[in-house]
C-alpha cells in the first residue's frame, strides 16, 4: 500500500539533549527529566518510519521528559532499517528505491514483544519497578502501539502483566479498524487530522463509535486539516502557524493522557 504522506513532511530545528545507550542490543534515544529530578513514568516511543535517528523523533522525546518528569526511550526497532530522512525531499526517488527496503522493518512487533518486556520489567525491576509504563506510537510505529493494547498472551509478560498502563497514537497507518480497535482493550488515545490520507474520516468515525463502546477509557482528538504526520513532521519554521499549534497541542494530548491514566494508578 502506498503512503506518501508516510514519508513527507519538515526537518525540524533544534538540538536533541537525550543520550545514547544499547538495550535489548538496540541502538536506544534515552531521554530523562531535567536536573536530576526523578522519572514518574516510563514512555517507549515506536517512531514513525524515519526511526531513532530522525531528530524530529528524539526532540518529541526531550519534550515529554522534560514537560512530565518521563523517562523516555526510543529504541532502534527497525535495526538501521528506517527510512533516510532524504526521502522527504525527492518522494519520486524514494518510491523508485524503497519497493524492497519498506517491506523489512515489518517485523518491528515481534521485536518489540522481546524488547519492552525486558526493558520495564527486566531492565528495571529492581530500581523502577513501580513506575508506571506507557507507550507512543506514530505513523508507522502506530499500528503497533495500538495492537499492543490487545489483551493476548503476546502483549503480557510471563507473570500475565500487561506491558505497559497507557497507550497514545497519532496518525497510525495501516489501521484495520474491525480488528485492530476493535480489539482494543487498554486505555488508548488517538490524535488523528481530519485531512489525514491513510486513516480517513469514515474510518475515524468508526473506530469512534467502537470505542465508545468498550469499559476502558479512551479518546480520540481530531485536528482540523491536519494532515497524516502532523504531530511529528510539520513545519515548526512560524511559531504561532497553525502546523506548529496543532503538533504542539497533539504533545500536551499524549502527556496529559498518560498523566490522567498513571494518576489513576497511582
């Protein structure tokens, strides 16, 4: 399936202030809370296809670790496999390139389903044990985030845990809303624009109306000519633009979400 807005969009200016660490042997962004002060909660972030070199990926990690007290890992889960950030600048060479990279990286869930239970439960089980967990996940890196809200036997640790309290996606790709939200059973907030090219409105509207109906909290914002991407590639170059407001207040939904959820908790 095609998605060029998946691979479109703005590198945005600033300087990543997070550090690097190997978990899981994954090349991993860490970002941790300003000035010493202890993490609340822990966030993984699945990115979108661009991965954990992407800058605009790592900046959204400094961002919910300093704005919430969050320790924040991005792992590497495409293994070097993501997409070169160039491709965002000649769309035409990336689909004449990518017909064989883009079907690698899809077994990102079996990745995953090794990797956060060893960094919550193992990594941490001693020093961080009671904190809370949540995961984000974009564009690409959505869908999982969003299956990983299923209640199977893959998304719990060995001891029947769930791997994680709280679950935020923006824009995921590729959704099947039947079976995918349909399945949800995890506390899930959807950011999604009404402009969006791979999760139209129609789908929007019925994975509202499933949620609606399940007994676990979720929510799902839609922004306003917001396009697929938004909350991680739009241009940042006007402050006060629209584009910028928009992926601005798609971060304060995520941290306000998982706040409410690990308040709950607590």
């Amino acid at each position: 399936m095609s998605c060029p807005q998946c691979f479109s969009g703005h590198v945005n200016p600033g300087a990543p202030t997070g550090r690097w660490d190997t978990v899981y042997g994954l090349r991993t962004y860490v970002a941790e809370p300003s000035g010493g002060k202890s993490a609340k909660a822990i966030i993984v972030i699945i990115p979108d296809a661009f991965g954990v070199d992407f800058v605009n990926n790592q900046i959204l990690a400094d961002h919910y670790a300093s704005a919430a007290d969050y320790l924040v890992y991005l792992p590497d889960f495409m293994n070097g496999r993501a997409a070169p950030v160039r491709t965002m600048i000649n769309m035409a060479h990336l689909w004449d390139e990518t017909g064989s990279w883009l079907s690698k990286p899809y077994y990102l869930l079996a990745t995953m389903l090794d990797f956060v239970p060893f960094l919550i439960r193992n990594r941490f089980g001693h020093k961080d044990a009671a904190l809370p967990v949540g995961i984000a996940g974009f564009c690409w890196g959505g869908l999982h985030a969003v299956k990983l809200t299923h209640n199977t036997a893959e998304t719990k640790t060995a001891g029947g845990r769930a791997l994680a309290d709280a679950f935020f996606t923006a824009h995921p790709s590729w959704v099947d809303v039947a079976q995918d939200i349909g399945n949800v059973a995890r506390p899930l907030s959807i950011a999604i624009g009404d402009d969006d090219s791979v999760m139209g409105m129609k789908q929007v509207r019925q994975a509202e109306s499933i949620l609606e109906g399940k007994d676990v909290d979720t929510s799902v914002v839609v922004y306003p000519g917001a396009k697929h991407g938004f909350s991680i590639r739009a241009s940042r170059a006007e402050p006060d633009s629209k584009e910028t407001r928009q992926a601005e207040e798609a971060e304060e939904q995520a941290i306000s979400w998982f706040k409410k959820q690990f308040d709950a908790i607590a």
